[in-house]
C-alpha cells in the first residue's frame, strides 16, 4: 500500500495484515528510524554521506506488534516526536539511504508466510512485484483532522494540513524513489470511509483477485 501522510496506510495494512495472517511491515517507520539516529547523534539532516553510513549501520527489526527495534530497543514512540517528521522527507530523499533501506525491507518481505507493507514506494520500488497493489488517498483536510486527533491536538489541524503538504510535494518531487499512483494498482479514496469499510475494501479486493497484478 502506497500514499500519502495521513491517508490511513499504516491502521488499514496492520489490520489487513491480521485479518490474512501475515506480517505488517511499516516501511515509513525504517525511515523515520534512521532520522532519530541523525537527530541523536547531532548529525546534519541533509548530509547525505552521514545519512547513508547511519542507514548501512542500523540494525532495523520489528517485534510481534509490528513496532520498529533499533538496534535491539524499541523504536516507539521516540520516532514519532514532532522534530523527527519535521526531517523525515529530508533524510529518506538521499539515495544512499534508499538503497540501504529497501535492501532490508525486502529482506524482511522475504521472510515466510509474507507481508502487507505500507509506505510510499513499496509498489512501485520496493515491492514492485507484489501481488496485490494499493493507493490510499485522502483530501489535505481530512488527513490532518485525522493526524491532529491521533496526536490529541485538534486545535493544530490547520498546521499539520500545511505540514502534510510541505511533505506531500517533498515526497512526490524527489529524485529518488517519489511518491506516485502506480497505474495497476487499486486507488482507494478514504475520506468517506470508516477504517472498518476501508479494510473491508481491501480485503474484498485481494479475495477476488481484483487487486491483483
């Protein structure tokens, strides 16, 4: 599943990913991973050589919930602190960082009985070969009241929709690996869905072979 920031990616696969009996891989969570260890280490978000030796270094694994291990110690909620999405776009644009990081997610989508993973190239670069393919969606407004409420400030919707902006167009405009609509997969607009009706979509959608490749 590809899309943008707030589309409802990561709650739809990791229920997805239950309901077919397999692993939930939160490919956005590697990145934001490695941009902790920049941040941490007082390295400079956009040195791409420093990025790319951390993104080499890291050991990147996840427990049985689904949350990232950095390093053996858990990644949460520490990669969700306002300052590492403020450089997440930034880090995750280098290509050295790319390359290091898809190595594993694949490594990780190799491992039986397989994945639902989620991010923002895994169907087009990652898992370009997937058997299933989709597109969540969602208009600005509707994805930062969603961000806002999870964060419990519903007060800032209007500064994360600018957010959830800045880094749409960071992410479909970089160099390497952009966030794009791959035409064969299947475009599903969240904004009038609950999460039930969304799940339901999808799974309708793989039990009939509509999704497929």
């Amino acid at each position: 599943m590809d899309g943008p920031a707030g589309a409802g990616k990561s709650t739809v696969a990791r229920r997805v990913a239950a309901a077919l009996g397999l692993t939930f891989l939160d490919t956005g969570a590697m990145y934001r991973a490695v941009t902790l260890a920049v941040l941490e280490r007082d390295a400079r978000p956009d040195d791409a050589d420093v990025c790319a030796a951390l993104a080499r270094a890291l050991a990147l694994d996840f427990d049985e919930a689904g949350r990232i291990r950095i390093d053996g110690r858990p990644g949460e909620p520490a990669i969700r602190a306002q300052r590492v999405t403020r450089h997440v776009s930034t880090v995750s644009a280098h290509l050295g960082v790319r390359k290091a990081i898809v190595a594993r997610q694949r490594e990780l989508g190799a491992r039986p009985p397989g994945v639902v993973a989620e991010g923002r190239d895994t169907t087009t670069v990652v898992f370009p070969d997937a058997d299933h393919k989709f597109f969540l969606t969602a208009s600005p407004e509707e994805r930062a009241r969603r961000r806002a409420a999870e964060l419990g400030t519903p007060e800032r919707a209007g500064e994360i929709r600018q957010e959830l902006e800045q880094r749409d167009e960071q992410d479909s405009r970089r160099a390497h690996s952009p966030l794009v609509h791959a035409p064969e997969a299947v475009l599903l607009d969240t904004d009038r869905l609950s999460v039930d009706e969304a799940v339901a979509a999808v799974l309708a959608a793989v039990r009939t072979g509509s999704s497929a490749r």
